[in-house]
C-alpha cells in the first residue's frame, strides 16, 4: 500500500488518478499513524509559481566553482524558486563554508575537479 499523504495540496487527487492508472495500490491519508505503517509514502509538492524546471538544480556533494571564491562542495540545499540557497564549502579554508543565493552567486558545475 501506498499512504499519499493529504495534508491540503491541491494536487493530490492527479497524484492518486497516477497512482491507479499503473493499479498502484494507493489511500489518501492525513492520519499519522497510518502513514507511519505505509511501507511507501508519497508527499505532493505544491506547485510554485516561481519554480521553473529550468532552474538550475544543485544537490548535496555535487562540486560548484564561484567566480570569487573558488571551488568548492555543496553541503545542503533549501528553498525554491529565487529563493533557492545552497551552503558550500570552499576548498580554500580561509574562505571557509557560505550560504548564496543561486539567483545572484553565478554559480558553475566545476567538472574539472569532480
């Protein structure tokens, strides 16, 4: 059983018509305890207005290079949107590790050092 978790998305009823349309075994549910129980759980995301899928997208251990401070090693990621942060630290010890703001840090993949 799939527990799809109900806690106001206005998308969870396309979440559950996907799940049925592959014969998912799928229950919409705001209970804690049963979804505690659920061997799988699936939670909607909300769809925000300011996300695209062409923003750039950014995961934990994946190495970036900034144009003042270097290479370094994404260590989180939070937010969306233009509010999506990320924390890296820097290889350089003295510049140690910083929250950016992806919008403005002009951020780039650091393929050379991977």
């Amino acid at each position: 059983m799939i527990a799809v978790v109900d806690y106001g998305a206005s998308n969870v009823p396309s979440v559950l018509r996907g799940l049925r349309a592959v014969q998912a075994d799928a229950t919409v549910t705001a209970d804690p305890e049963t979804v505690r129980r659920a061997p799988r759980v699936v939670v909607p995301e909300e769809f925000a207005e300011d996300a695209s899928q062409d923003a750039p997208r950014y995961s934990t251990g994946e190495r970036v290079r900034h144009r003042k401070f270097g290479s370094g090693v994404v260590r989180a990621v939070s937010g969306m949107g233009r509010d999506l942060k990320v924390t890296v630290e820097f290889d350089d010890t003295a510049i140690g590790t910083k929250q950016l703001l992806v919008a403005y840090a002009g951020l780039e993949r650091d393929w050379e050092s991977a």
